[in-house]
DNA sequence: CAATACCCGTATTATAAATGCTTATTTTGC
DNA sequence: GCAAAATAAGCATTTATAATACGGGTATTG
C-alpha cells in the first residue's frame, strides 16, 4: 500500500511554490531542486494547472505560480483528486470485481470507513500548514542562496 | 494506492476458515470457491501458518484449520504483518529515500497520523466481527448445499 | 506402497510507473 | 514584423515491480 509518485511529486511542487510564491518557477528549476525528472514534473504540473491550482505561463519569462491560497487546499484534497487509484480491493471497483461474496462482506465496509479515516486526517492538513517552516524548507530548498 | 492481492487473499481465507471451522480445508477447496489461482493460495497460507493465525495439517485428510479465537484476531494486525510495503511515500524507508527535504518536511508527519488513522480503524475489526452474518456467507459460499 | 495435500523455489507474464522524445505555443530581442 | 529561444503540452518508449503460473519435493494417511 503505498501513494503514487505522482501524487507525491505534486505535493512537493505545491509545497515548493508555496515557500517561493514571488516570480514564476520553471519546471527545470523544481526538477533540479528535487532531483526529479523534468519531463515527468512536467507532467504533473499540467494536472496541477488544470485543477486551477497553480498558474502556468508560456515563454521566455514563464514558469509555475501557485493560484491559490496555501490555506484553501488540503493535502486530502490532492490526494483524492490526483491519486490515480484508491480502491483499496478491488470489490470497490464494480467493473472489476470477481469476489462473489460482496452481498454479505463486511470487509469492504470496513475498509471505507479506514480509507475515509485516513483521508479525512488529511483533510485537516492544509499546504499552509505544511510550509509553516519556511526558514528551514527555504533553506533546504537553497532559495536565499547568494552566492553563485 | 491500493492493498496488495496477497493480503485480500489472507482475509478471504481467514473468513472462510472462520465460518467452516468444523473439518480441515484444503487450499483446493478455497481455490474452487473463491476463483483463485491455487499455489498462489498455498502461498498466502503458508504465511498465515508462519505466524500462528492457522494450523496446516498434511496428508490424505489435510487441510487448513483456523488456530485462533476469530475474536482475537483483527483486521488491523493482519494488514500490518502481512502488507509487503506500507511506505506511503518514499521517505518512510531511510534506505530508499532521496527526498533532501526530509528534516523538515512535514508531510511526512501528516502521512504517518493518516496511516496510522487507517490501522487502528481496522484493529477495531476482529474477524469474528466480519462473519457474523454466517448464514449469508455460507450462501455465498455454497456450505450446506445438499444437491450436489 | 500409492495417493493425497502441503511446502518451497523458480520463471513467466502482465501491469503500471518512470523516463525520453516530439510538437506546439508564447515571449523576447533584433 | 520576423526570427530565435524558452517553456508547456502531448505522445511514445523503456523500465521496474508485482502478480501469477509452474515444477519438483516432502510428509502423512489409508
């Protein structure tokens, strides 16, 4: 059981556009900063900008900017909305289902309850709250730097 | 992010052996109900024997018995010993992180409150708790059909 | 002794993630 | 106004991992 990277890299390019909300970041800058690939950031990003979440902008000067306030988005919101798969069995899935015993099982029930207990912790964690460090992150981050 | 097929298989074959608790049952007979792939069965009860939760028995009468009080097992421990991986995101394995933000990240804390939200919901689920509708299962399951 | 059923290690297959490449669009500078 | 450079977006390929299938081995009963 383990999240998605996908879903993992966006948190961190959100959490970085947070600590660095001044001028756009460009994507080869975040894929330097988290040692990532830059086409698959690239792709993230795209999923992050549809949602409305982050601001992106072509050409010479562009880059990633953060739409929103850190407060008004949960990480439980990410994760819901980019995790690609959270049917935990497949019995969530109808299409996919071969178990027979779903009438009577009460295993999927319990499951739903532990999977909205564990989404619902996450709702009460806001971006905002993620990067109330920011000294540190920044630090982390290398933003701040002056020398070359 | 979704449970792996092995542990769903333990819990399916610690529910049948918890409604048919009278003779043995062989990893044939679960195979034949629950449409899955028979060694790979033989290997999820060979984990389950390891730890104690059933007892295996070889030979022409052999089979699988349930060793335990179905009340003193719960979902939560099953899930916790016998799920391969339960790192949410990478950071959780020192070994395989590359995450540089770790110090101060804290997503990281926010994901273990939430796993941790996720397991003590389903400690509160004994298997006992999961077929107390035995008369339903072994419907679904096909105990007591007298025609053959 | 023969048949049945669990035990164990190996190999193949399938699925999903990670990466790389190509295309299209925007902006800046001449 | 045009050309060049930088970046986002979309598409295809490679890679890795998990799930499954298979074979031989061992123990036990009748």
């Amino acid at each position: 059981m383990q999240l998605s990277r996908f879903s993992d890299y966006a948190l961190r390019t959100l959490m970085y556009l947070a600590c660095a909300p001044d001028g756009p970041t460009s994507v080869g800058q975040l894929s330097q900063v988290h040692g990532i690939s830059f086409h698959h950031l690239a792709k993230t990003a795209q999923a992050l900008a549809q949602r409305g979440w982050i601001e992106t902008r072509r050409g010479r000067t562009g880059g990633l900017r953060l739409a929103i306030s850190p407060s008004d988005l949960t990480v439980g919101r990410v994760i819901r909305e980019l995790e690609p798969n959270l049917a935990l069995v497949e019995c969530f899935d109808p299409a996919k289902n071969h178990c027979n015993l779903s009438p009577a099982c009460l295993l999927k029930h319990s499951l739903s309850r532990a999977l909205e207990a564990f989404l619902s912790e996450l709702d009460r964690v806001s971006l905002a709250d993620l990067v109330q460090d920011r000294p540190a992150l920044n630090r982390l981050y290398g933003i701040g730097e002056g020398a070359a």
